[in-house]
C-alpha cells in the first residue's frame, strides 16, 4: 500500500474523463500522488468516477467498485500490502442511485454526485495540513479542509497523451429523447462561456496541447441558454483563431434544428477538421417520433446531402440504435437501407436497453428479447464494416497528414483529420520500413515523434485501419 496515493478510475465518456483531469489536478495540488487507470492499483486511497448511461455502463461501474471494495481490509486476514484504506465514488451511477449503492455496497466510505468536486476534494483534505479539535475531552487531529482555488476549473492534469485533449463546452440536455436518463443525471443545458473556453484552450496550448476534441451532451444547442442564439459556429471559429490550435474536431452534435453556419465553419477552416459527430439513432419516422428525436426521416436524408454537398469529403461519424420499444421488422429494413446509402465513414451501434424513469420507462414496453436486439446490432455493424473497408480501399495511393499517438516494437500509431482517438480507426506505419513516399528509397527512415504530425502516403488498408509510408 502506497500512503498519500490515490489510484484514480475513469469509466465512461470522454466528459467523464474531463471531470476526473480536473479533480486530479485538485487533488495533485493538495500533495497527493494520484495514478489514473493504473493495471496494478496500490494506493491506500481510490477514488471511481463511474457512468451510468446504459445497462452495460452502469454494470461495468459496480463490478469495478466490488473490485476495489474487495481490497478493503475488514476482517484483519488480508495482508496489508493488499488493503485500500479508502473508497471514494462519484459520477453519473452515483448520482442516480446514491441512496441504493449505499445500502447494497457499504464498503464504499462515501458516494458523491456527479459534480460534487469541491466536497470531495475538501473532504480528503491536504496531505500533512492538520488542525486541532476538541472530542469528548480529548483533543485530536484532523486534516485541514483544501480549497479549491479561483479559475480551478479551467486547470487540468491530461490523462490522455499530451497532444490532445477534450474540451467540454456546456452540461446537461434540454432534449426529451424517450430512451435517454443523461437529463435526470445531468440536468438542463448549460454553456460554458466562451472566454473561459477560450482561457482554457490558451492554457492547455502552452502545456503542449495541439489538437482539441469538442465535446458536450449536445453541441448543437450550444449558446441558446447563455446567448439566445445557437452560437456554435462562433465559438470553434474563435477557438480556431488561437495560436498553436493546430486541429479541432467536433463531437455530439444534434440533427433536430442543426447550426448549419457550422458547415461554412468547418469547410472554411484550415484547423477545423472535416469531421462531425452526429448520433442520429434511427431513421424510420415510427422510430423517430417513438424515441421523441423532432426530426423525420426526409429531415434526417436532407441533412446528411446538405452536410457533404457543403463540405466535400467531410467524414461523417454516427450512433445507432435498434431494439427500441415498437422497432418493427420493416423499421429494422429500412435502417439497414438507410446504412447502405448514406455510407457513413464512421458509425457505431448499440441495443436498448430500458432506463429507470426515462419516457420509455414510464411509457413504453421494453417488448423486444435481447437476443433479437443483439442479432440486429450484429447485422447492422456487418453492413457498416463492408462499407468501412470499402472507403479505405479508397484511401490507398492519398497522401494524408497524421498525428502520431503512440508506437510499440513494430509500428507507430497516427490518425487522419477524419479519426477521433480511441473510437475510430488508426494509420500504422512499420517500423521496419524503408519505403518511403517522394524520396529516395535508400535513404534513411525519418525519425519519429510522439506528438508530432508527419505527412504520409497510404499504401494499404483492411476494414478498419490504414497502413502508410511517410512522404
């Protein structure tokens, strides 16, 4: 057991991540030395920032906190090189179900809500500050509460590696989506103003920062709450405009009443990478007005044309979902057309799954099996894979530019523009290698960086990723 050391565990989304860099950076500032995601946690303290989107989310969230309360010495037979002397939970799953966690797992010391930064931070207090209290006549030490300082928001510790991070640009959901619990977790949309946006993205350029992932429940309905306007377009041209913002990519976007100055945004933006995240769920005008999404299938096809006609080669990343309550046969037929013509370069799928008090909840039947849901997601993402090794046939003999991410004994690991980390395909350039692209093949391999970005050429491609030469 590690004294003072916090072993710290994201589950989730990106916005998670975002929540726990920020009380890392706390928490780092009051003394503590604190490992995130580590393979073999030691720390006498743990802290889970836990999700609570879907079934699966919310089951992976408690197994992991049964892992870590198992490592909790209670009976004196452990050794204690083994035992956590603390068990701290915050986030989404926290928040839903406090009260219940509570009772089901009391190993755990304390159970915070989603944003109840500041109370946790104070509650573990700084390493070494103590104060004096008077207890039933005796007198006792206890640690002195931190602070957090002024602007502490806006400070980070990355877990991701230093080249890139997300940037969340507001909270909450105003959407009514049928299937969706993020309002109740969440709460009503509330956008970050754009100058501490701005500060924020300032200060993480001057630690290294190169490409930003915009994220947010909703991007679209960025500004309304704040400006009275959807004022997307405004802020990633403004982002776009500091110095050392070398890509921004833009993430969970809303197809109902879309701010479509953005497309003008992204097209006329060096910076701005031509790639949006656009979670349509479903394309069936019953699936559609089921799952509460205000837009229509003949809304949803002049969209994605209106998209790519104003921004060529725009790569388009999208979100299903099949086995919503009332999905038919024929609504399941007529997904899987609308996969094979719109050609997405990126899509992802998942089953529903029924969430306490949701609309669908209170409303709707949960009427289709699970082994039915799995078989259409399964098919679904057979299509999407026939068309994603398709487009990369296309990719082979282009010259692209990349950003290195990491390496290992054989290759090193980029992306394009058109790739998110961690949820879309990657560029592998062999190591052993002595092709090049424009130079004279006997030459020596150009020397690599972590972090930096490299023309290359495609020379191969499989269904999901890329294999290139540098230029």
């Amino acid at each position: 057991m590690k004294p003072n050391h916090i072993d710290f565990i994201t589950l989730g989304c990106s916005k998670n991540l975002v929540d726990s860099e920020k009380v890392i950076r706390q928490l780092e500032a009051n003394g503590y030395t604190v490992e995130h995601d580590s393979e073999n946690p030691q720390g006498e303290i743990a802290i889970i920032n836990t999700c609570g989107f879907i079934g699966d989310a919310k089951e992976e969230s408690i197994n992991m906190i049964l892992q870590f309360a198992a490592r909790k010495r209670t009976d004196g037979v452990r050794p204690v090189s083994t035992t956590l002397r603390k068990l701290l939970v915050m986030g989404c799953l926290s928040e839903r179900y406090k009260e219940d966690l509570q009772k089901e797992i009391p190993e755990v010391d304390k159970f915070y809500g989603k944003f109840d930064f500041e109370t946790l931070i104070n509650d573990l207090g700084r390493v070494g500050a103590c104060s004096l209290r008077q207890a039933q006549g005796t007198v006792v030490a206890e640690l002195v509460e931190a602070t957090l300082p002024k602007g502490w928001d806006l400070e980070r510790t990355l877990t991701t590696p230093p080249h890139y991070a997300y940037l969340k640009i507001s909270e909450g959901c105003n959407r009514t989506c049928s299937y969706c619990a993020i309002p109740i977790i969440t709460g009503k949309h509330i956008s970050r103003p754009m100058e501490d946006l701005e500060a924020e993205v300032k200060l993480l350029v001057s630690e290294g920062v190169k490409e930003f992932q915009l994220i947010a429940q909703d991007l679209s309905y960025y500004g309304l709450d704040l400006y009275k306007r959807l004022a997307l377009p405004e802020l990633v041209e403004r982002l776009a405009k500091i110095e050392g913002v070398e890509w921004l990519r833009l993430h969970y976007a809303y197809p109902a009443k879309f701010p479509y100055d953005l497309l003008r945004v992204i097209r006329e933006t060096p910076n701005v990478c031509k790639y949006l995240d656009i979670a349509l769920q479903h394309i069936s005008d019953s699936q559609l007005k089921l799952m509460r999404r205000n837009i229509t299938k003949a809304e949803t096809i002049e969209l994605i044309e209106r998209i790519r006609c104003e921004v060529p080669g725009i790569h388009l990343r999208t979100t299903l979902m099949v086995g919503h309550p009332g999905e038919t046969e024929q609504d399941f037929e007529e997904l899987k057309e609308f996969v094979r013509w719109a050609k997405f370069e990126r899509m992802g799928g998942f089953v529903y799954s029924n969430e306490d008090d949701t609309y669908s909840d209170k409303h709707y039947k949960d009427d289709i099996p699970l082994e039915v849901k799995q078989a259409r997601l399964d098919e679904l993402m057979a299509i999407q894979q026939g068309i994603s090794a398709e487009i990369n046939q296309q990719k082979i003999g282009q010259e692209l530019r990349v950003i290195i991410d990491r390496e290992d004994d054989s290759f090193y690991y980029g992306r394009t523009e058109f790739d998110s980390p961690e949820v879309d395909p990657e560029v592998l350039i062999e190591k052993s290698t002595d092709r090049h692209c424009g130079l004279d093949p006997q030459s020596p391999m150009k020397k690599i960086t972590i972090g930096n970005f490299y023309e290359v050429k495609i020379i191969n491609a499989d269904d999901f990723d890329l294999f290139a030469v540098l230029c």
